[in-house]
C-alpha cells in the first residue's frame, strides 16, 4: 500500500537557524498536504501542492513539490520559537485515503 | 464559522468495554475522517466517511468501525478495548473528500486500563 517517509524524525536548532524536512512516497501523489501539530494540540493544514515541481512560499515557510510528484520537502528560514512543533506531511493518490508521514519534531533552542 | 468538535475530550475506560466518541464538522463539510494518534505510531487513518457512507477504510481490526448520520456528524465505536487502543483520536472534516485541506478537531484522548 502507499507508504509516506518524512525525515528527520526530530530536529532541534537554535532560533535563527534554518530547517528542513522532507517528505517521500512510494507512489505518484495526486497532492501533498502540510501540517503542523503544536505540543499539546491538533493538527493545522498548513498548505496543498498538487502541480509537479510547484513552489510555494508563506512568509518564511517554502514548500516544494517534486517534479515526479513523490517527494516534497517544508523548509523554514531563521526559526522563530513560535515555529515549535511537529511538522507532517499527508500524501493522497486519487480518491484513496489521506497517508501523514510520521512527522518532524522541531524543538527550537531559544 | 464553528470549528470540529469532539465529544468527549477525555475518556478512561477498562479493558473489555467498548467506547463511542463523537465528532460534529465544520457546517457545510461531508467528509469526516477518523484518525488514531500514537506516540510511536504518528497519524494512522481509521476510515472516511462522506454522506453517510464510508469511503475509505484503514488498517484496523474490525473493533473499530463507525457511521454518519444525514447530518453530516461522525461517530466511532471501539469495542472490547485493549490496552493499545489508548491514544489521541482525532476526527477532521473537509468540503467534500480528503483532496482537501483537512480541519481537525481537539481530539478525544482515551486511556484504556
């Protein structure tokens, strides 16, 4: 069945650096979805990708979409401590289900 | 607009029982997905359903099942629990399928003892 890999599985840095996590399925994704999950809370939709090679920016946020539609990859630029938490990604093909990977953890050194 | 509720937040339960939890979605959303959260395990989808009828189904033992009334809310049932099922259980709505952004709600954590 369709599988997503999200690595690292954790990530700590010092408030100013940057970070990156990436996504990466076993089958061509019809969209990729971001989300991100605070300690203690539910998950937030951050972003949708659905076109091979798309880019998309939020503030300090980027998100990519790789060109054959397997991976995708969230990276954030001079983390703030409000960045905290688990970042997922969830994979969709079709009319199937939502796949998460299993998250990044961000802890940020303040 | 009303975010998704989830009733109840938190739950203890013994080995053996079975437990109902309910999600109401976002007025105007049909799709309602059913996930378990773990520490060790991540997001794990339980099913979908989407005007009463269930779309798409997850890897769970058929202890877990659920349904959705015309009015769009979601309940799952877990019978004889078992230790493992302890976990966060996250219901989220969409417009109309997965294929869109996902609006979860707080989630119902349930402790089995």
């Amino acid at each position: 069945g369709q599988q997503v890999m999200q690595i690292p599985q954790y990530q700590h840095v010092q408030e100013g650096e940057d970070f990156t996590t990436y996504c990466n399925s076993s089958t061509t994704l019809s969209n990729i979805q971001w989300y991100k999950q605070r300690p203690g809370g539910h998950p937030v939709f951050l972003i949708q990708l659905v076109k091979s090679g798309e880019v998309k920016k939020q503030k300090r946020l980027t998100f990519q979409f790789g060109e054959a539609k397997k991976n995708s990859s969230l990276h954030i630029t001079a983390t703030q401590t409000t960045d905290v938490g688990t970042y997922f990604c969830a994979g969709n093909q079709g009319a199937q289900k939502l796949v998460f990977g299993q998250g990044t953890r961000l802890t940020i050194n303040p | 607009k009303a975010g998704v509720t989830q009733t109840p937040r938190y739950l203890i339960k013994t080995r053996g029982q079975q437990v109902t939890l309910s999600c109401s979605p976002i007025s105007g959303h049909r799709s309602v997905s059913w996930y378990q959260q773990t520490p060790g395990q991540g997001l794990q989808f339980l099913f979908e359903y989407f005007s009463e009828t269930q779309r798409n189904k997850g890897n769970f033992p058929g202890r877990f099942s659920g349904r959705q009334f015309s009015n769009s809310r979601s309940e799952m049932n877990v019978s004889t629990l078992e230790l493992g099922d302890s976990a966060l259980y996250l219901c989220a709505s969409s417009l109309a399928s997965s294929s869109y952004e996902q609006y979860f709600g707080p989630g119902t954590r349930l402790t089995v003892t």
